[in-house]
C-alpha cells in the first residue's frame, strides 16, 4: 500500500510538469499564443492542463486590475485636467473681459461724466484750439486795426481842439472888442 501511493505521487509529480516561463514572465498575447500552440483539439475542445489555466486565469485578473486601476487613474487624471481647462477657460474669459475693458479704457477718456472715443475727442479739441487761435489772429488785426484807427481819431480830436481851442480865442476876442466897441458907443449916446 505504501509503494502504491509512492508510485502515485511519483507518477504525478513526474506527470506534471513545471510551469512554463511564458505563462510566468510573458504578457497575455504571448500567454494566449503559447497555450495555442502547445494545447490540442479535440473534437472542437481544447486540452488545457489545469494549472496552466488557473495560472492564465490568474494572470489575466491581474492583468484586469492593472488595467482598471490604470484608467480609474486616468479617469481621475482627466476630470483633475477638465477641471483645470475650465478652470483655465474661466480665467481666459475673465481675461478676455478685462483686456476688452481696458482697451475700452484706453481708447476712450471721460469729458464732464461722458465716455467719449480719443480720436473723436482729439479732433473736438484740435478744431477749438484752431478756432482759438483764428479768433486770437482775428483779434489782434482788429486791434492793430482799431488802435491805427484810435492813433489817427486822437491825432483828428486835436487838430479839432487845437482848432476849436483857436475858434474860441478868435471869437472870445472878438465878442470882447464887440462889447467894448458896443459899450463905448453906449457910452457916446448916453453922452458920457
């Protein structure tokens, strides 16, 4: 009885064989394309030894796992990066927002509680400067024009007054000899 189950323990151990490095150190495809070249048909059904079987079997939930992990990672990975893009488009959108204010800004000054455009502005102001100095122009030739004017009335009023001032003299002169001339024919008629 002894040797009987010593012969069976012999004959299993030596009846199976040790795992292959494939299904060790391999990945599935090459896992899958050793157990194809190396099982048999038979009748439509393959003959895979258990081990092997439980080994792949083993191998390909590792695989799975590995895999999961690896896209729950990548899962996490990209809502982190959807987070940050949005993130990203929000500031850009604020940005784009303050940068279309500010070159509002810019381009436009504000005149007693107006917005008003700087070109326009620029141009308002340029045709009153213009303006200005015309009227500056004008006036200082009205001026020189009116103090000719002023020069040549002051010079007229005295030749007037220095006329009149001699009109006076003449007539005053001759009203007195008058008067006397009349008071001293008075005289003689009242016979003095």
């Amino acid at each position: 009885m002894i040797i009987t189950v010593l012969i069976i323990t012999v004959i299993r151990v030596t009846g199976q064989t040790t795992m292959p490095d494939e299904l060790l150190k391999s990945p599935l495809n090459e896992q899958m394309n050793y157990l194809d070249q190396h099982t048999k048909i038979y009748e439509n059904f393959r003959a895979i030894r258990e081990d092997m079987f439980q080994k792949l079997k083993g191998n390909i939930k590792d695989t799975l796992s590995s895999v999961r992990s690896k896209i729950d990672l990548l899962n996490k990975t990209k809502k982190s990066l959807n987070q940050t893009i949005d993130s990203m488009k929000s500031d850009l959108s604020s940005t784009k927002t303050s940068l279309d204010e500010m070159t509002k800004t810019k381009n436009d000054i504000k005149v007693l509680g107006i917005q008003v455009n700087k070109p326009a502005y620029n141009k308002v102001m340029w045709t009153i400067v213009a303006g200005l100095v015309a009227a500056l122009v004008l006036g200082f030739f009205a001026f020189k024009r009116n103090l000719s004017n002023i020069s040549a009335t002051r010079k007229e009023f005295q030749d007037m007054k220095d006329e009149f001032e001699t009109y006076r003299k003449t007539s005053r002169e001759a009203r007195e000899k008058m008067t006397m001339a009349h008071f001293l024919e008075m005289k003689k008629l009242k016979g003095e």
